[in-house]
C-alpha cells in the first residue's frame, strides 16, 4: 500500500505517494525526476546514490523513501544558482575532475558535506571524506585538486 | 535493483514497537540503519513480510552518562559514536571503531545495535565494546534482559535474542582509575573494508609504573564470533607491562584464535596478525594508560 511522504528536495516541496520498498534513490530518479544522483552498486558501496539528507552525504539506495519523510534532501541539481556553477562544480569542470561523470554528483556533495563543516580540510581529510564514492575512471587526483582549489579560494557557498 | 514488498511499520515509543514485534515475531525485520537489512533484502537473503523501523523512536538516539555508567541509545549512528565527546574522552578505543566502520556514507546510517544483531564475525564495534564490559539490554513486551556481550554472540549471523525481543541500549560502566584502551583494524584497504583481524585491547594498572588489574583482549575476525583471547587476558594481569610481556601476551592470544582459510586472507596468516596487532594495541592501551 502506497504512503503519503513529504519531503524537501533542493528547497521545494514535494508530497508524494510511495511504496514502503521504494528507496530513496528510486524516487528521486523517477517520481521527483531528478536524474543526477545516480544509481550504481545499489549496495551501498560505490557512493554514486550520495545525497545530503538533513545535511549528512548518504547512500540513497539504502535509505527507505518512507523513513525519509519529512526530511531535506539536497541532490546534485540543488548546489547551481541564478549565479552560476557552485564553486565545487566550477572547480571540478575547470581542474578535469570529470571524465565520465558518473561518480562526479556523489563526489561533489561528499566534498560540500566536508567543507561546510570544516573548509580547512587538508588532503587527508578530503581524502577521507570522499573514500565512500568510487571513480572507476580512477581520477582521484584531479578531483581531490578541485576540492582542495576550492578550499584556497575559500569560496564555498 | 528492486526490493521485495512488505509491509512498514513505524512506531514512535519502545512499548509500541515491541507489541508489533510481539505480534509479528519471525515474520518482521527490525529496520535501523538499513546499511545491512536493505542490503540483504535486495539480495533476496532476507524476505520479511514486515519492516519495523526503528528510526521514529526519539529515545534509542542519544548517550546518557548517570552515575558512572554510560547507556548508548540503540539508534546511535556510527558518525555519532565517533563524534561524541563522552566516548571520545572516555571510551576512546570505541570511538576508533566507529571511525573506521564502512565509509563516511555509511557511517551517517549504519546504528550501533544493527552492527551488533547482524553478528558479523568482522563487525567493528563488538571487539571496542566487549573490552569495556558493555552489555545490550534487550526489550519484549512481557519485560527486560541485560546480557553482557561476551555471551550475545552465537555464530556468524546468530545471537541469543529472540524474534520479539528489541537492543533498546547498551550500556557500560565507565572505566575508574588508570586505565586505556585501543582499537586496532587490520585490512588491505582504509575504507569500505572488512577486517582481516582486528584487536581491541583495555587495561588497568594500579599506579602509573606499576602493573595490570585488569586486562580484556577481544579479538575480531578470527572465529565465528567476536573472542574473548582469555589466555593472554591471564598472562597480563598482575605482571608490570613491558615488550616482552606484550609479546608473551601476543602469542597466547594467538593460541586462542580460531581463524579459518577464506579468499581474504589465510589462517596462518590471520594468527600471526593477531599476535603482532595484540602486542600493539597493548602497547597503544599503555600509552593511554599512562598518558591519562
């Protein structure tokens, strides 16, 4: 039997009608239709699903859409503005920390997850911070660059 | 990847959730983090026809320190154990664990009791927690039991509760007097890795040079449940610490693993680890120990 949750995606309100074995990546994609978080392993490993739920990075895929409601959910198309890029995204098209794109969406909100609470993360930090999402194009060096580009302009938003 | 249906409950106090536990028995799955249940259910391991979440009960998040002992709400996060300054300054060897659980992502989710009642034999919590002593309190309808953890664990996946019965908290005496402890996680990767060996270790001594009161060596990994190394526990109390006792205690507690054969690494292998990782968790227990 479907639920009525409501839930605060990007700043917006959505009430939506869901099954208790719908997981929050699933309906993000295909109720709210939000494609840019992604789904991979779907098991919790691969960090692609990363969302910030009440402003903690989690794995979507693992979350219930029925034990989120009522929460907020930042996903990757909540970081643009009117301005632009968030300086995250700018930093990650301008140093190449892109090649496929499919782990990007997870590496970015990780890397906003860590400097809000600490924008002088060192290397090590920001190595950690993103060790729960893989890039299998293996670039780690170019996006742990970006992040730690944005952090020396001190720029993060 | 799709889950198989079932039907949700969500209550928001203890005595709610263990009446539906005591109607629904075998047939539900308590639902805490999800980082294990989810993953079994989309794996078709696990098919309950009702998922009870835990995640609507204010009470089970939350530490509460009362009189020198320490309860730990079931629901606690393992982000939150790590972060709490009450574990941080006296547990800290706990707080190590909760550190290196899965990843930054899962450790936002995964719960201090889902990492207990999955009863992985490489779980990180369990080893931290048993060198303190800690004991889970387990709920029903018809009342409570307190169990210490060094008899909760059965085998891999099996614990002493029973299909209705609830880990509401876990609870710990805060360590008195000159003690330390440590936490050590041995694996080929530093995230999203399950231990090859790991060794918690907890000591007391009765002066700052003087010798062992009290030692518990839990060693992960290494049998079909967390153990007890009871024979380098034996080997420590009453003796003034050194290398050279640490090494004795080492490769007693080397004697009491049981490790088996399996494609992460070999047993042989897994015993000399436990010897070399007990020698410096005691070692890393002293320096704490000393340093307090």
């Amino acid at each position: 039997m479907k639920r009525l949750i409501r839930l605060t995606v990007n700043d917006k309100n959505y009430e939506i009608a869901v099954k208790p074995n719908q997981t929050l990546a699933d309906v993000i994609r295909e109720e709210i239709g939000l494609t840019g978080t992604k789904k991979g392993c779907e098991m919790g490993e691969c960090g692609t699903c990363t969302v910030l739920l009440d402003g903690k990075p989690v794995n979507s895929c693992l979350v219930l859409a029925v034990q989120a409601d009522g929460g907020h959910v930042l996903t990757i198309e909540g970081l643009e503005t009117d301005q632009g890029l968030h300086p995250i995204q700018q930093a990650f098209v301008e140093k190449g920390a892109i090649q496929c794109g499919f782990c990007t969406s997870g590496m970015i909100l990780s890397a906003k997850s860590l400097l809000d609470q600490n924008p002088e993360a060192d290397e090590q930090e920001i190595r950690a911070a993103i060790s729960g999402n893989l890039c299998r194009c293996t670039g780690y060096q170019k996006i742990v660059e970006a992040i730690q580009s944005v952090k020396d302009q001190g720029s993060v938003s | 990847m799709l889950l198989p249906e079932f039907e949700f409950h969500e209550p928001t106090t203890v005595s709610k959730a263990c009446e539906i536990m005591g109607q629904l028995g075998a047939k539900a799955r308590l639902l805490a983090g999800g980082t294990d249940l989810v993953v079994n259910m989309k794996k078709k391991v696990v098919r309950p026809d009702h998922v009870v979440s835990l995640g609507r009960i204010d009470i089970l998040k939350g530490i509460i320190e009362e009189n020198g002992l320490l309860t730990i709400g079931a629901c606690m996060t393992a982000a939150e154990l790590a972060g709490a300054e009450v574990i941080r300054s006296n547990l800290p060897a706990l707080a190590d664990g909760a550190r290196v659980l899965g990843s930054p992502l899962i450790r936002n989710l995964a719960t201090v009791a889902g990492n207990l009642v999955s009863a992985r034999p490489a779980a990180d919590l369990p080893p931290p927690l048993m060198a303190y002593g800690a004991r889970a309190v387990l709920t029903k309808t018809s009342g409570e039991r307190s169990v210490d953890l060094k008899d909760f664990f059965l085998g891999p996946g099996k614990t002493v509760m029973d299909p209705d019965e609830i880990l509401t908290r876990i609870t710990i005496e805060v360590p008195r007097g000159r003690y330390g402890d440590s936490y050590i996680k041995l694996g080929v990767r530093q995230t999203l890795e399950i231990s090859l060996v790991n060794v918690a270790a907890f000591i007391r001594l009765d002066r700052p040079d003087g010798s062992i009161t009290k030692a518990r060596i839990v060693l992960g990994s290494v049998g079909p449940t967390p153990l007890r190394a009871v024979s380098a526990e034996k080997a420590l109390m009453g003796q003034s610490p050194s290398d050279a006792l640490f090494a004795r205690a080492g490769e007693a507690a080397a004697g009491d693993a049981r490790p088996i054969d399996d494609f992460r690494g070999s047993a042989e292998y897994r015993r000399d680890m436990v010897g070399v990782l007990t020698r410096r968790a005691l070692s890393a227990a002293l320096d704490r120990a000393r340093s307090l």
